[in-house]
C-alpha cells in the first residue's frame, strides 16, 4: 500500500511538473508571436519622424542630430555566419536627449578605421528598439580597450 502511495505521489509530481513545462512553452509562444508582430508592423510602416512620437520598441523612425565618433564604443558580437566582429555603437545626440546608435557589424580589422564613419547625420533611417538589462552569463566590459559586451 505505501509503494502505491508513493507512486501516486511520484506520478503525480511528473505529470505536474511536465504540465507547468507545457503551460509555460505556451505562454512564451504567445511572446514571441506578439513581438514577431510588432517587428512586422514596424518594417511595414513608413518612418516617421522621433521627435514628434512617442518612444516605443520597434519603431521604425527618421532623424538627424550630432554624431559623437570619439565616444563609440565597439559591442562585440557575432555575424549571420557566426564570423566574429563588432557592432559599432555611436553616441548621438538629438534635440538635446542622448541615444545610442548601433550602425551594424563591422569585422575586427576595421575597428577605429575613418572609413567607418563615414555617415549622413542629417538623414538617419533606423528601428528605435529600447535598452535591454544584460544576462548574467555576459564577461565583463574592458573599457580601457574599448571592448563592449554590453
């Protein structure tokens, strides 16, 4: 009787356990399919101008302001073909508020080259996307070297 009792117990903690699993895939899906969403919407609509809207993920916008070139800093990353590099991040500035520009990956060589900054300030097109809090399992930033992972 207690074997019994024990594998009553024992199953049912599996099958809640696995339940919980379930439920929980499920509620991720619907994240993923709501910011899929959002995404496509962006990419499908016209820019509009940043200072006449309202801040939100995703927004597919147009802008101009001063590019700070001497405070980018180099985020290390990975391309579409796992090839290591950075994303360049340049600070700028517009009407008076401070955002960060991320222009694209770039490979290791071309790291502090003028080449890359060469850019039209006054006609930025971009997808405004809002500041995430960096995992736990990021290294550490070496600024003295201007290597970012965050």
């Amino acid at each position: 009787m207690r074997h019994k009792l024990l594998f009553s117990i024992f199953v049912f903690i599996f099958i809640s356990t696995f339940v919980a699993l379930g439920s929980w895939q499920l509620i991720r899906l619907n994240w993923k399919l709501e910011l899929i969403s959002q995404i496509e919407n962006s990419l499908k609509n016209d820019p509009v101008d940043l200072s006449n809207h309202s801040l939100k993920n995703y927004l597919r916008i147009k802008t101009s302001g001063n590019l700070e070139f001497d405070k980018q800093i180099y985020l290390y990353n990975l391309n579409e073909t796992g090839n290591p590099g950075f994303d360049v991040v340049t600070p700028i500035i517009i009407d008076k508020k401070n955002y960060l520009l991320n222009r694209g990956w770039i490979p290791f060589n071309k790291k502090n080259t003028q080449e890359i900054n060469v850019l039209d300030s006054n006609n930025i097109i971009g997808i405004l996307k809002k500041q995430l809090k960096a995992n736990r399992f990021k290294p550490e930033n070496d600024i003295s070297e201007n290597y970012w992972f965050t």
